[in-house]
C-alpha cells in the first residue's frame, strides 16, 4: 500500500506541477485529498493486519508472481493518483470557496475594481463597495487595505462637495481613521475640517456665477463612434468608450466633459467624467480570437498571425492579452499575459484544419474578460460562417454584455464566410466591423484597431436604476451641431 501511495503522491505532484496548480488554494485542495487517501490506506492496513493466517496465505496466493505484483501495485497507484486528483477538484470546487475570505481573502478581485472608480474618481461608488464587502466576513490584510482606501477616498470626495456636504466626509473619515489606528488619515481630516470653517469679516456680496461653458465646434468632417459600454460596474456606473476623428481620420483630443451631454431613454445624465484612454493607467485586455478551420490554410494563416503580431507591438507594457483558437472547437492557446514573446509562441501552434466553431471561441472569451477589470476588448478574426459551435450567437451577445466587452471583428471574405451575423454581433455589443477581401490587408486591419482602442475616450456614467428590460444610451458630442452616436444595452430584472 505505501508504494502505491508514493505514485499516487507522484503522479498528483506531476499533473500538478504540469497544470500550475502551484497557488495557495490548489496546494490545500491537493493536501486535503492526499489527507483523504492517507487515511483510506491506514483504514485497508487496519484491515489487513486483522486477517487470520490462512486469508492472508489465500491472499498471497490470488498475488500470484512477483511481477503480477508489481503490476497490480502500480496500477493500484494509478488509480489512487486519479482519484487524488478527483477529490482534490471537487475540494477546490465545492469544500474550499466558503472560506476563501478566511484563506486568502478577495481583494485580489475588489482592489482593481476600485481603481477603476479611483480612476474615474467616483468617490461615493468606491466607498459603497468597500462599505459592502466590509459587511462580510473579510481576512484581516484585506480589511486594513480597504479600511486605508476608504478614508483616502472620504478626503478625496470632500474636495469635490459643497463646504456642509465636505464637512460631512470629513467627519466620517475622521471617525473611521480612530476606528482602525490611522492617526495620519485623521490628521488630514482634522485640518481640512478647520480650512473650510468660516473666517469672520466683511460681508461679501456674492459674485455671479460665470455661464456654464457651451460645447465647442468640432473639425468639420468630423465622426464619431461609440466603440463599447461596460455595464459590469452598473448600477449605478457605466463606462462609454468613444472615438471622435476628423476628416483626416487623426483623432480629436482635448474633449472635456462640457463637449459630451449623455441621455437615457432620452433623460440627461448628469456628471458626466471624461478621460482620454492613452493617459488612463487601467489596462487593456484584448483577447485575440483567430479563426484556425481549413478554409484559413496558407496565406490566410499566415496574414493572420503577422497581423497578431503587429497588434502586440502596439500594446502598452501592462497591457494583457490572451490567444484563443476555434476550428471544430475553441480553446485557449495562452492565457492572460503582458509576455509577447509567450503570446507569439502560442500563435506559432495555430493549424489549419476543421470546421468552425465561431460562437463558442467568443463566449469562451467573454467569460475570460468578465474577470477584467480595464478596457475589455475581442479581436476576433473568421472567414467562414459558424458550423460547429454548442453555444448560439445571441448566448454569445448575452455573454458580451455582461463581460462589457466590445469585439473588434475583422472578415476575411470567402465562399463560406457569413458577413452579416458577424457584423450584427458587433453592431450589438458594440466595436468596429471591417471586411478584408485579401489576407494582405489583415495586418494593416490590426494596426488599426490596435490605434482606435488607444486613442478612445473614457466616459464614466452614472446612471439611475432602471426598470428592466432594453434602453437606449444617447452622446451628442460638440456643438452647435453635435455628433449623435447611440448604444442599446439591456438591464437584467432583479
């Protein structure tokens, strides 16, 4: 028996080790199972110490030679290694997730969520989430960094209210810094509550407000899209992501949020936060879809990884991408990394051959993204119609919408290839459609999305809750005569 443990020990060490089942959940899950079979084997000694002599003689005689023996143990082995790993992922799927806020808590999930809403500086979002996952059971490292972000986040909101309103926030943050031993947070407090005191003097008659600043005029030619709206932080934020070029096609910077009015169902939205995505340290995550079926044998396949290529040239240092392939079915070649050169290895396993499975490979990467938190992005290339995949392209757009991602969808024209489903995807989710009629011009496709995701607007939203069911998100961007871009999105009954 304790031979056939060590190769059970063995073989859950090697898969586990060949699948980087090396972080701390998956380490207690295997020792737990190796727990398990450790006292499954020191119950069948228990047993076999209790034979009497002639059943462990009869025993012996059933073993046969030596070799037989050897056999039998090692596939004994074998099968105690599976079931292992079996046990193993039904702890980590089923007995484990209870405790993970004791084990490794979640801010690994909360904090870049929080520095999405840092970034668009919506401060009474930001608080609300922590003041949520304070309510629950939390790991202690987990409830001093959010504990620390909730009184920079109080003083950081005051400066954008009125004196009464500030005060308030203040105050709360004061509170909240005695409460968890952070004397330099109520310091700072203390000291912006005395600057927003009255002082006493001459009575002051009260200026007129200056106008609100009106829209100003764009370039003439000008045109905008509306590339992708994140709903995953709604209610009540959303994230727009606008593109505004001119004749030229060169974009038009320098937007503030006094050129942008934004309306729901035809109400305006108020306080309406624009940043240019260039300058915004959120990450992109871009999941190149590539369509690998027979009919892309050759020149296209080739095209198609040059264009890749190109595409991760132009990405930023923190930017992360993932490959993913589809032909009978999709599957991920390599999984989110800011390693080009992994990425292009990956893309060097591409093979041409099968049908296409084009629906699935884009649920399968907005279930990736929906993890994301930064501009999510599908860069999907196919030249043929969906013939092989499980999932239907409206569980593909459900699937979009709820990840807020936006597909960047390039066709590569063919007998086979289904233009219209493809284009109606993008028009549904939002992003930019673009038909290549030669491989030639798949590289120069990929630049060019690789250039429109960089020079996006980020507009942050926050908007009311609605009723359920289809809305309508309006932009007029300038003036007089604004450009108008709308996106429909879909909000889920409670």
């Amino acid at each position: 028996m304790m031979r056939r443990l060590a190769l059970a020990a063995f073989l859950m060490g090697a898969v586990g080790l060949l699948a980087h089942w090396t972080d701390l959940l998956h380490l207690l899950a295997g020792a737990l199972a190796a727990a398990v079979l450790g006292l499954l084997a020191l119950v069948v000694g228990l047993v076999q110490k209790r034979r009497t002599p002639e059943e462990a003689e009869q025993f012996d005689d059933m073993a046969g030679s030596e070799g037989a023996g050897l056999l039998r143990e090692g596939l004994g082995g074998l099968a105690l290694g599976g079931l292992g790993l079996a046990l193993g992922a039904l702890i980590y799927s089923y007995a484990l997730p209870p405790f993970y806020p004791w084990l490794v808590g979640d801010c690994p999930q909360l904090l870049p969520k929080l520095a999405i809403y840092e970034e668009a500086r919506a401060w009474r979002q930001a608080v609300a989430a922590i003041d949520q996952r304070l309510a629950r059971p939390i790991d202690r490292n987990c409830r001093a960094q959010l504990a620390e972000r909730k009184c920079r986040y109080l003083i950081e909101w005051s400066k954008e209210l009125p004196r009464e309103e500030a005060e308030a926030r203040l105050t709360e943050a004061q509170r909240w810094a005695e409460a968890n031993g952070l004397p330099q947070y109520r310091t700072i407090a203390a000291l912006m509550v005395e600057q927003l005191q009255p002082t006493p003097g001459p009575t002051l008659v009260t200026p007129t407000p200056p106008p609100s600043p009106t829209p100003r005029p764009l370039p003439a030619g000008a045109t905008a899209e509306l590339v992708g709206l994140d709903m995953a932080y709604y209610p009540p934020t959303a994230f727009a992501y606008l593109r505004v070029v001119d004749a030229a096609g060169q974009p038009v910077g320098d937007l503030t949020p006094s050129d942008i009015r934004a309306y729901v169902d035809g109400q305006p939205v108020e306080g309406v936060l624009v940043s240019q995505f260039s300058q915004a340290p959120t990450p992109i995550f871009a999941a190149l879809v590539i369509d690998c079926s027979g009919s892309m044998a050759g020149a296209p396949l080739a095209a198609a990884r040059a264009g890749a290529q190109a595409f991760l040239g132009l990405m930023g240092p923190r930017d992360q991408v993932e490959l993913i392939s589809f032909n009978d079915r999709a599957q991920v070649l390599q999984t989110w990394t800011t390693n080009r050169q992994a990425v292009g290895g990956a893309l060097d396993l591409l093979e041409a051959r099968d049908w296409t499975a084009l629906w699935d490979a884009l649920y399968l990467a907005g279930g990736d993204l929906a993890g994301c938190s930064g501009r999510k992005v599908a860069v999907v290339l196919s030249d043929g119609a969906d013939n092989r995949s499980q999932h239907t392209r409206e569980e593909a757009i459900a699937q979009a919408r709820r990840a807020g991602l936006s597909v960047f969808a390039i066709g590569l024209r063919s007998p086979e290839y289904d233009g219209a489903a493809l284009q109606g995807l993008v028009e549904a989710v939002g992003g930019r459609y673009a038909e290549a009629a030669d491989p030639s011009q798949l590289e120069p496709y990929y630049r060019q999305i690789a250039g429109a995701i960089r020079n996006e607007y980020r507009l942050t939203l926050t908007l009311p809750a609605q009723t359920g069911g289809s809305h309508r998100l309006r932009l007029e961007i300038g003036g007089p005569q604004p450009l108008v871009v709308e996106q429909g999105f879909e909000e889920e009954k409670p």
